[in-house]
C-alpha cells in the first residue's frame, strides 16, 4: 500500500508485550504492504531491544495516530491490558475508532477475535466490553472470528480495495479495442475499417499516466461484446497487460472474449502469445486484421 496519511492504519494490539496472535497479525500486515499511524519514533516496525514496542499510550497520541489513518485494525482478547483511565486499552481504542466513524463515513473498523472465546477465565471488565461491541457494531465495524492473521489480514485487504474503487464511465460497444501509444498509427487502418459497420470504443494506453488503465479496460469490457488487444512495437506491455486484465475481468468466466493480436510485421522476437479459456492470439497482416475481428464478432453473434 502506498505511503502517505492517507494510508496508514491505526493498529490496537499489545504495544509493551505481543501475545502469539498479535504478533503474527503485525508481522502479515507489515508483509501485505500495510503502514501504520505511529509517529516515525515510534513505528512498530521497529522494536527496543526488550522485544516491546510503544510504551506510550497517552490520550493526544492515540487521537493523533487515529486521525492520521484511513481506518483502524483492533485485536481484541480476553484479557485485559490496563490503560491510565482504568478501562482495557482494546476499548479505549475501540471508543476512539467509533468516534471517528461518526464524523467520517468513510472510516472502517476492523476486529480480530479470532475463533471461539472461552470466557471461563476472561476478565470481567472485559468480557464486558467485548458483550457491549458485539452489540454495538456499525455499519462501518466489521467483525471477524477467522482462526488465522493471514486469512483476515486478506479480508481486510479485499474489503479496503472494493472501497477505494474508482467507477469509470462506461460505453456498451460491439468491440473494444486497446493499444499501447506507441502503436496508436498503426490501429487507424483497423478502425477505420471497422468503425463503418460495428461500433468501436478505442483505449490508447499513455505511458506514466496517473489513470488506472486496467480498472478501467475491466469496467469497458464487462459492457463490451469483443475486446481486442493489438500490438506491433510494444510487445514488452502487451502480454503482462493481456495476462493481468485476463485474471481481473475474471479468467475463464470473463464477461467479454479476448483477441490477442500481433502484427505480422512486428520484430519476430517480439511476437507473444498468451493461451487462456476466452483468450485467443493471432499473428496476422495488418490488412487482415480488421477481417478476423469481424469473423469473431460474428461468431459470437451465432452463439447468442
């Protein structure tokens, strides 16, 4: 995950003493690319030589490290640790996570408790709070009992991605097609071609561009009949394109078939292929490309 306020997750785990389950949750979240809201003096990625973390708990930084996240990440147990205050520390960084949920609607919470709590020798103090939060959960609180760190360190993951998906204007086409810049010119026969009897939505993809060109060739292609990805020159992006737009409209259960082409006269060496369910490649004369992709629409066309 990229860098910046914007980003950073307020972690509530044990920050004297991890227990088994809190370190592994630490360790897969710092693997899975996560930063965290602690000042840089103290980031939990870096331990003191007794093996504790951040001894400081005081109010104002934990409202700092609150306010400078996008969302919080709490493991909660049976246990409980003492704040000043006199209440576990787990629901004093509950307490403020709420808070900042009711004047952000964006803010997630996310819990780990993981598998099933034998409350037999729990904390009273705790087992209450634990009684009140699962009570209380918001829309914005998401509870996990999963067993293993890794598996809900991934929901989390999943969750924080579908959140911050951008939708793009869409355009229903009978074929969309996509090609690098530096092939543009060499498309314009085939549109050209094309454009008089199927209609054709054009993607040039611009080199260290900010837009998100996969998320938005995903989005174009569920309303797409054909998808066409043409290359000639710039063989180095079109089969890591093709690969990677093929696993995220869905793979063998993609909504639109793909057509992978090479021009005939692009350098031997750099002609691909990429074999997949929904994907067929083509090394064909340029001439002869407009032909085949209308062959293949009509295909479909028959199927229906």
């Amino acid at each position: 995950m990229a860098e910046g306020n914007i980003n950073k997750v307020f972690l509530s785990i044990n920050r004297t003493k991890q227990s088994k389950n809190e370190k592994r949750l630490l360790l897969t979240l710092q693997r899975a690319g996560f930063s965290f809201s602690f000042p840089e003096k103290k980031n939990l990625s870096s331990s003191n030589n007794d093996g504790s973390l951040l001894k400081e708990n005081d109010a104002e930084s934990i409202d700092l490290e609150i306010q400078n996240s996008f969302c919080s990440i709490h493991f909660i147990e049976k246990k409980q640790v003492e704040n000043k205050d006199s209440i576990s520390m787990s629901e004093y960084h509950f307490d403020k996570a709420r808070k900042k949920i009711e004047t952000d609607e964006r803010y997630k919470t996310f819990i780990w408790m993981p598998g099933k709590i034998d409350d037999s020798d729990a904390d009273k103090g705790q087992q209450e709070f634990i009684n009140r939060l699962q009570h209380h959960l918001s829309n914005n609180m998401i509870l996990s009992r999963v067993p293993y760190a890794i598996q809900f360190v991934e929901d989390v993951r999943l969750i924080l991605e579908q959140q911050v998906k951008k939708v793009f204007t869409t355009e229903p086409t009978d074929v969309f097609l996509i090609v690098n810049q530096t092939d543009e010119n060499e498309t314009l026969r085939i549109q050209t071609m094309l454009s008089g009897i199927l209609k054709i939505v054009k993607l040039v993809i611009v080199q260290n561009s900010d837009i998100d060109y996969e998320e938005y060739a995903a989005q174009q292609m569920n309303v797409s009949k054909l998808s066409v990805i043409y290359y000639k020159n710039a063989s180095d992006w079109a089969l890591p394109f093709v690969q990677q737009i093929w696993k995220k409209v869905g793979g063998a259960g993609a909504k639109s078939p793909i057509l992978f082409i090479s021009d005939e006269d692009a350098p031997v060496k750099n002609t691909k292929s990429f074999k997949a369910p929904r994907v067929s490649s083509f090394n064909l004369p340029n001439e002869l490309i407009p032909l085949e992709i209308k062959v293949q629409y009509d295909s479909l066309n028959e199927k229906e």
